[in-house]
C-alpha cells in the first residue's frame, strides 16, 4: 500500500492524535486543547459504539456528526455553546487533515454552525467576593481566586505562574501565557499583595515544582479550581454562576464603574483590541433608569 493510499485509510483516532499533537506545536492555549480533544475522542468512542470497529476519516458522513449531536448532544441538555465547540473541533480537525492530505473530503465545510444565545454575565462585587473566598476549603484555592479577581488574569495564566514570575518586591505579574503568548505586566493590587505573602510564608505546599500556585501534583488544573468554587459559592449561598473567567469579567466591570480608562482596562485585560472589552461591559437595570433620567 503507498503512502497516499495509507493517508487516506487513516483511522480518525489517528487523525484526532495527530492533530491535538499539531496544536501542541503551533502553541494552542491548553484549554483549547484540552476542549478539542475531549470532544473528538468522545465523538470518536460514539462512532466505536455505534458501528462496532474504529472508523476511518473518510468512513465518517454528515449523518454521523449530526445524529451525534442530536441525539447524543441535544438542546436541553448540552448548552449550544457545547455543541458550537463540538462543531469547531470537528472543522478544525478535518481543516488539518485537507492540509496535511489525510482526508479526500473536508467534512467539516459542510457541516452548519450552531448559534449560541449569549446570556449577560452577572459580576460580583467585592463583598460578594469576600463572601465566596470564606468559603473555600483549600488555601490554594483560595489564593488562586483572590488573583484572579485582583488581577484579571485568565485561568491558565494564572495556574501557569511560575514564582519568579511574581515579583512582591516591585508589586508585578509577569505573564506571557495568554492568548498569542504576548508577555504583559499586572500590576499587584495592595490587598492580593498581603494575601500573596502569606501564602508564600506559611501556606503554598511543598512540592518539586516552580509553579507558584503547587498542588500535591504539581501545577493545579481549572477543573479542580472550578470544583471548588462551585461549592463555595453553594456554601455561601450566592445564586450567580461562579467560574473562574467570571473574576476577569468581574475586574473589568468594577474598573469600569470606578471610572478607569478604556486603555487602562485594556492594558490589564491584555487585549489586542479595544472592542473586545465590549463583552466585559455590564449594565443594570438601574444604571439604565438612571442613564434615562438624565435625559
């Protein structure tokens, strides 16, 4: 068999590990990675089930991803923007593939989008904040989520320090973790700066790594931080949907309401551009009444 006929007879578990192996390469941020690949190697055991034997890239139908996500992602169930991932992997994936001659048909050019309802997100305040942090168990954890609210980092920048990248003695974080791996410098606010110390001097758990914030595995990962911030959040009785990005959501606002500079908050949020800070803007329904009385 040549070359090409074996390219052609690849198994789409094959492709799938070729192409996570790609985004490792090209420097994908890890939840990215992390997302595309749960989904495809989920998809991938459906297609196991159902037929009975592994398939190859080009085994797989329109019919097939579609009966996939109505049947086993419906709505109701999977949010869309679940299923709207589940389709970005599978175009994603089948786009190498067309690049890298693995696949006669680019199944995923044919494949339609699920549109995503986009919900406004609710910001909590600082005594909402202090509310939640009393109610987490781990120190870690808790240190964690204090710089996320007092910083705006993403997640992964922030389970990616490392501790020469936090500097207490000059009040920075030096970062380069972020999307496009662009480095930028957050200032440390006084309040995360006692936090930060403390933790340093008698909580951060020993462990053979460079990360600041260690586990007993080493780095933490956000499934764990996301964990425990749900039952934190149940503990403490707040009803608003508490996730890690939420904190960087939330900074942005507050700034905003405080009255810092479009450029300020795009400094701190590492945006390329000013009109992503768009979706961080928070309106209530009181600041509307009173942006109506003023006219």
């Amino acid at each position: 068999m040549n070359k090409l006929m074996e390219e052609k007879q690849m198994l789409f578990g094959k492709a799938i590990l070729c192409f996570i192996n790609d985004l490792n390469a090209l420097g994908s941020s890890e939840n990215t990675i992390y997302v595309y690949g749960k989904f495809l190697n989920d998809f991938n055991r459906y297609l196991v089930r159902v037929y009975n034997r592994p398939l190859h890239l080009d085994e797989i139908t329109i019919s097939d991803v579609e009966k996939y996500l109505y049947n086993e992602l419906p709505e109701g169930k999977y949010s869309d923007s679940s299923r709207h991932s589940m389709i970005t992997a599978f175009k994603s994936l089948y786009n190498f593939c067309e690049r890298k001659g693995y696949c006669t048909i680019n199944m995923g050019k044919l494949i339609r989008n699920v549109k995503i309802k986009t919900e406004e997100r609710e910001p909590i305040d600082e005594i909402e904040f202090m509310k939640l942090v009393k109610c987490i168990s781990s120190d870690t954890v808790r240190v964690v989520v204090y710089t996320l609210f007092y910083t705006g980092l993403r997640i992964t920048e922030c389970l990616h320090l490392q501790l020469e990248d936090v500097d207490l003695e000059h009040d920075v974080i030096i970062t380069n973790k972020g999307k496009g791996n662009r480095e930028r410098r957050v200032p440390i606010h006084h309040r995360l700066k006692k936090v930060l110390l403390k933790y340093l001097e008698e909580e951060r758990m020993e462990a053979n790594t460079g990360f600041f914030f260690s586990g007993k595995s080493g780095k933490m990962s956000r499934q764990y931080v996301n964990k425990a911030l749900k039952a934190a959040a149940a503990k403490a009785g707040i009803e608003k949907r508490i996730f890690c990005h939420l904190f960087r959501h939330s900074l942005l606002s507050n700034l905003k309401k405080r009255g810092a500079g479009i450029l300020e908050r795009q400094k701190i949020a590492g945006h390329k551009s000013i009109n992503t800070l768009e979706i961080y803007t928070h309106t209530s329904e009181e600041e509307l009444m009173e942006a109506v009385n003023l006219l």
